[in-house]
C-alpha cells in the first residue's frame, strides 16, 4: 500500500527526551514512559519492556509520533507513539544521534 505525500505529511514526528520509565504490573511486554516534548511532558505506552530495561531509557532522545489519539492500553493511557524497528525478534528505538539535541525538534 502507498500512501501520498499530502498523507504523509500530516504525520507529526518530533523528538523526546525520556524522562521516566516503568513496567506496567501484570503486563510483560509494555513499560510506560515519561517524555518531555520541550513544551509539554506526555506519557507513552511501548511494548519494549522484552528488549529494553526502564533504566537504559532515561535520557535518551526518541522519535515520537506526537498527533496520534489518546489510546488506553491496560487501563493506562498513552499519548503519542514511539518508533522502532524490528527483525528476526530484534527491536532498536529510533533515536538522535546528538545528546545535546532538544526535545520538541519536527523531524522531516
């Protein structure tokens, strides 16, 4: 399926810095994150909790699909969607490579 660039383009991503991250009780596969958007802080439900422990998240620059719905997931609500890529049962973030670049930047 292709979509247009019109579509594409109505698509908001921009980075995060990770500020918290926890394991939700009773769900192996999903952490709830804390990020700071630069003018506004959100929380984020992944299911990464297999291939990424809370700690190893804080402080780090994510990518982060900002104009998503609110969804429920386990009775905890998410905010925004974080980007991954996955093979073979890997899973690796997509993340900014510069430590000093800052939350809330439009990736394009």
């Amino acid at each position: 399926m292709t979509i247009s660039i019109e579509e594409f383009a109505r698509v908001q991503l921009e980075t995060a810095r990770v500020e918290e991250a926890a394991r939700i009780p009773g769900a192996d596969r999903l952490l709830r994150l804390t990020v700071d958007l630069g003018r506004e802080k959100r929380q984020i439900v992944a299911g990464i909790a297999q291939h990424y422990e809370p700690d190893e998240l804080v402080g780090r620059t994510i990518i982060v699909v900002t104009n998503l719905e609110p969804a429920t997931i386990r009775g905890v609500q998410s905010n925004g969607m974080l980007l991954a890529a996955s093979s073979e049962g890997r899973l690796a973030l997509l993340t900014v490579d510069r430590d000093d670049f800052p939350p809330g930047a439009t990736v394009r």
